[in-house]
C-alpha cells in the first residue's frame, strides 16, 4: 500500500577537481585555508573528497529542481571565489584531461584512510568526479520497487551528461571514461533486485555483520536507497561542466520518478528488464555517450538517441509540469544539439591540434574550456 504521494524533494550533490591557473594541472596540496574558507562560508554544504585535489558541494533538501539550481549557482560561484585567492580554480568534469593519479594524495580522514588501506592501487586511481541526485521518497517500499523501474533509464540519464574523455593525457575513445575507473571498486554498478526493504536490509546487515562493509554508505551502485536521507540517489552520471546540464539531469530523474511511481499507485509499473540487458545500453552510453544510441528492448533494436529522447520528454512532461521543471527537463533538447561537455572537449582538443598545437598544449585550451564552462561568470 503507498501511503500518500512522495515529497519529491531535491538535492544535487557535486564533486569538482582544483586546477592550478599557471599548470592547468590538479594541485596537489592545496591550503587548507582553502577548505577551512569553504566551510566558513558553506558549513555541511562543502566537504573533502577522497583525493586533496578534489572538493564536494551538496545542496540542501529543496522542495524543487529550480530552488536546488538556484543554490547549486551559489556552490560554484563560493568555491571559485575562494580558490582565486589561491590561483586555484574547479572544474566540473569526471576527468582531467592530463593529471596523473600517482601524483595525487589522498585526503587524511579516517574513512579514506581505511578504504586507501583496503582498496590499495584501486583506490589510488580514483581521479574521478560525479554528480549524484537525491529525490524524497519517503516510504522504504517505494525506494525499492523504484529503484528498480528507475535502472532501465539509467544509461539514458548517463548519455547526456558525459564530461570524461580523457584520461592522463589520451583520448580514451569513451565518453565516460570515469565509470570504467569506478568499477574497479566492488559493489559498484547497476543495484539488485529485491522483493522488499526488508530483503535489502537482511542483505546489508549480511555483509556488515561479516565484517565486509561498517554501513550501506559503501555500496556505490548507480542509483542506491540512500543510507542518510530518505531518498533515492541517482549516482551514474558524469558531473556535467555547464551548471544547466546537470541541472537538466535532476529535472529527468525526478520526473522519471513521479512518472514511475504514478504507474505504481495505479497498479502498472515498467516492464523489467534483466541487468544483463540494461548493462549493454550502459556500455553504449559509456562508450558513444548519445552518438551511437540505444536498444529499444521493446523494439529489440538499436534506435536513435533523438527518438527516445522525445519518448521520455513525451512520459514525462506533465509530471515535469506539475514539479515545475519543464523547461530544465526540455533544455535535454539542446544538450543533444549541442553536445555534452565530452563532445566539446574533444571538439576543442581536435581543433587545436588541427591549428599545429603541442598535444599538452591542446589538452591546456581544454581545461581553460573547463574553468570557463564551470563558473562562467567568474572570469579571472
């Protein structure tokens, strides 16, 4: 039984890389003043992340996409701020385009001491950034059965928000290469299929009884029952390096959820598709981002991204309607158009290249494209 609709709160969490303005490269040590600034100003908002160089933003709980962006804006434009000061500067990007992982160190604290002990080389690579969605869904229940439905859309979610291409300093040929990072990490990947909360709990228990895991914060899946907040969180995407992209990924997800869980209340749901067959739509989102695009199961073939595109906006407009993201969730139209953060990297990079650039110095105009795009408005 569903007790009453959800609140379908928002919260946008990000996680951005600190780029030294003279190298272009990732700061190894950056000040702590940095962080300590930051958190004056933004107190739980702002936190470390496992590598020095990176930093993480979350929003508050907001009852709409619109409010989360609002504040979303305000994240980016602090952090920029307080890292001129420093000649730092973030970007929004899952990878850098020419920073090597064995310079990087670790950030001392005490749950990234124990997953750098034992994680070991796995760990150390992990010069990735993400975006992660939470959307209210008050009910235990409903986040299961939800979380279920909602992986079918996942690598949809996944092609619009590419911004990892490169990996110290090649092209990988992949649009995200920050998921074939992440998966060497266990528990990773597309979630299980449980019949009940109750059956997920017995799971997590398992495996913190044995010792394997000291809470569900160390099950990374895609898209996870959050184990601090009500919510379901959403965690496959790229960080998306223009702030609208990735506000146009939330909008998605959380019309997507109202869609899903109307179905539900009317006793319908998504059909179910096995992980072996969603996987390979993963793959291609991985590898071609929207280029190439994706099986349509029901169809049993591969169709244009465009196409499906306009059957989701057509699922799921009235609901965008009715939590007044219509607009966020159309501008998925321009992103296809335009391309995603992974496109114009490469674009820029080819370009350069094209003009008799130095390979570094072609992966430089990127990561200037990368500041640019992240806080656009704070130029220095």
């Amino acid at each position: 039984m569903i007790r009453g609709e959800p609140s379908f709160t928002v919260g946008i969490e990000e996680e951005y890389l600190l780029v030294d303005k003279e190298t272009r490269d990732l700061v190894v040590d950056p000040p702590d003043a940095l962080m300590s600034r930051c958190e004056a100003e933004l107190a739980e908002r702002v936190s470390p992340e496992f590598m020095q160089s990176q930093i993480e933003v979350g929003t508050s709980k907001r009852e709409s996409v619109r409010e989360a962006a609002a504040e979303l804006a305000e994240l980016r434009r602090c952090i920029a701020r307080v890292a001129a000061d420093y000649n730092l500067a973030p970007i929004a990007a899952s990878t850098h385009p020419f920073a090597q992982w064995d310079a990087q160190k670790h950030t001392r604290k005490e749950r990234y001491d124990v997953l750098a002990r034992d994680m070991q080389a796995v760990v150390r690579r992990l010069l990735i950034c993400g975006m992660h969605v939470h959307v209210g869904l008050d009910d235990d229940e409903l986040r299961i059965d939800l979380m279920q439905q909602i992986s079918y859309f996942l690598p949809h979610l996944l092609a619009l928000s590419t911004s990892s291409p490169f990996w110290r300093g090649e092209i990988t040929g992949l649009k995200c290469y920050r998921l074939s990072v992440f998966e060497e990490l266990p528990r990773t990947g597309l979630p299980e299929s449980f019949d009940s909360f109750g059956e997920y709990q017995r799971h997590v228990d398992a495996m913190v009884s044995a010792g394997l895991i000291e809470d569900a914060t160390k099950i990374w899946w895609d898209v996870r029952p959050s184990a601090r907040y009500p919510t379901l969180e959403m965690r496959v995407a790229d960080v998306c390096t223009r702030m609208e992209d990735g506000v146009t990924i939330a909008a998605l997800y959380v019309s997507l959820m109202r869609m899903l869980y109307e179905l539900k209340r009317d006793n319908q749901r998504w059909r179910k598709y096995a992980n072996m067959l969603i996987q390979e739509n993963r793959w291609r989102a991985q590898r071609y981002g929207f280029d190439e695009g994706l099986v349509d199961f029901g169809k049993g073939e591969v169709v244009r991204y465009g196409e499906l595109l306009e059957e989701i906006l057509s699922l799921v407009s009235g609901h965008a309607e009715r939590l007044d993201c219509l607009a966020e969730v159309q501008h998925a139209r321009d992103i296809l158009n335009r391309g995603t953060s992974a496109h114009r990297q490469l674009a820029i990079y080819d370009a350069a290249m094209a003009a008799g650039a130095e390979k570094r110095e072609a992966l430089t105009q990127v990561v200037d494209f990368l500041i640019e795009e992240t806080v656009p408005a704070q130029r220095h």
